[in-house]
C-alpha cells in the first residue's frame, strides 16, 4: 500500500515538475529559487499555521486526535510532508500532512466538521490581515516601500508582501470546492451531500480532477481573481 502510493506521489511530483518547466517556471533556474526562498516564510507560515487552525478547532470541539498525533501546535515539523516540500521547491506547488479527524466525538457534526474546515482559510485571510498590518507599519517607520532584492530593507518588504500573497493564495486554493479541499468540505456539511448516492465515487475522484486542473493551469484562472481582490483590498485598505 505504502510503495504505490510513494510511486503515485513520485509520478506526481515528475508530472507537476515537467508541467512547471514547460510553463517557463525553470527557464531562469537562479531567479527562479531566488523567488522561492523569498518566498518560504511565507509558506511556512501560511501552511503551519492553517493545519495548526483545523487541529485546534477539533480539539476545542472534543475531538482528541489532533492533539495525539501532535498537530495543535504551529511547529512547522508537525505539518510538513517531505514530498509536498519538494514539489513545493521544484514544482512551484506543494502540500502539508492534512489533519486527520474523527467526526464521532462532535456533539454536532455537521456544524463541527463546517467549523475545522473554515477554520484553515479563515486562519489564512487572518494572516493576511496581521502581516499587511506589519507592512504598513514597516512603510510607515522605515520610509522604504520598494520591492528589491539588492538592500536589506527591499529583502523584508519582499518577505511581507510575498507572504502576504501566499497566505491569500492558499485561502483561495482551499475553498475550490473539490475534495480532498476545504471548500468541498465546506458545501458537503452545508448541503448535507453525503446522502447522495454520488458523493463517495466524487469524492474518490476528487484528487485526479485537482490534478488534471493544476497540469493544464486551470487553477490560476479559477483563483486569480479572488486572489486579486483580495490582495487589493489589504492593499488600500491597510498596507498603503
């Protein structure tokens, strides 16, 4: 079980990969892992802290399992997957160790299960919030609003805003309602769409539709927008 789904994974990583080189993410390999290392804390915050939501959430709702396999907790070792690091690195795309859940100790299910799955974006967007704040304090202090990589100060305005835009990112990507994503888990409690006869052949499938859409870029059009407005707002409304 274990060895197919490590060859399913590699097959993955080898597909996300030739789909980044092919769209010209690796046609300036310096820039390229320049950008990206701008670019981790902002996703190591952003995906710590949205696994850390759904944990928490569950927890407060009596459920005992995130915190016994160690996941209320916004250590990014606990929520880090070594595969989705790398796709993350080479790819331009990865993923953490979901949390896992057990629905029977929810005194209401249905609202408990709609809770930990807004839990993770809603973590995001408050991010966001918090970080286009700081950037708006740091303009204000330090006088520097430009986005460089040559000074110090350039480099940590580069860091805000990139995280900034992660963390928006991933409140975009999550609530695509396809499973396993926290927007097919948001409308599954809000419709009740277990009790359709579909629902578990959906849900099953649900990974191979989230991948096909990632190869051919359907993704970024679907979230671009939202992305946008969103990034926008922060920045007129808080940041500048």
């Amino acid at each position: 079980m274990n060895k197919n789904r490590n060859t399913g994974v590699w097959i993955l990583l080898l597909l996300l990969l030739i789909t980044n080189f092919m769209n010209g993410g690796l046609s300036d390999p310096k820039t390229y892992f320049l950008n990206m290392l701008l670019s981790l804390p902002g996703i190591v915050i952003g995906l710590s802290f949205h696994e850390f939501a759904h944990a928490w959430t569950s927890d407060k709702l009596g459920d005992p399992t995130p915190r016994s396999q160690g996941r209320v907790t916004i250590n990014p070792a606990a929520h880090f997957d070594p595969f989705g690091f790398l796709a993350l690195v080479f790819c331009g795309f990865g993923w953490g160790i979901p949390v896992q859940i057990d629905n029977r100790y929810y005194k209401h299910p249905r609202r408990d299960e709609l809770l930990v799955s807004v839990a993770g974006v809603a973590m995001n967007l408050l991010v966001a919030v918090v970080l286009s704040y700081a950037a708006h304090f740091y303009l204000k202090y330090s006088g520097y609003s430009q986005m460089d990589t040559t000074t110090l100060p350039g480099i940590i305005m580069t860091i805000i805003i990139q995280a900034i835009l992660i963390n928006i990112t991933l409140l975009a990507f999550n609530i695509i309602p396809l499973p396993p994503l926290d927007g097919f888990g948001i409308i599954t409690e809000i419709f009740d769409l277990r009790q359709y006869k579909w629902y578990y052949d959906f849900y099953t499938k649900g990974n191979i539709i989230l991948i096909i859409l990632l190869i051919v870029g359907a993704v970024n059009w679907i979230i671009s927008p939202l992305v946008s407005v969103i990034y926008r707002a922060l920045l007129y409304g808080i940041i500048i």
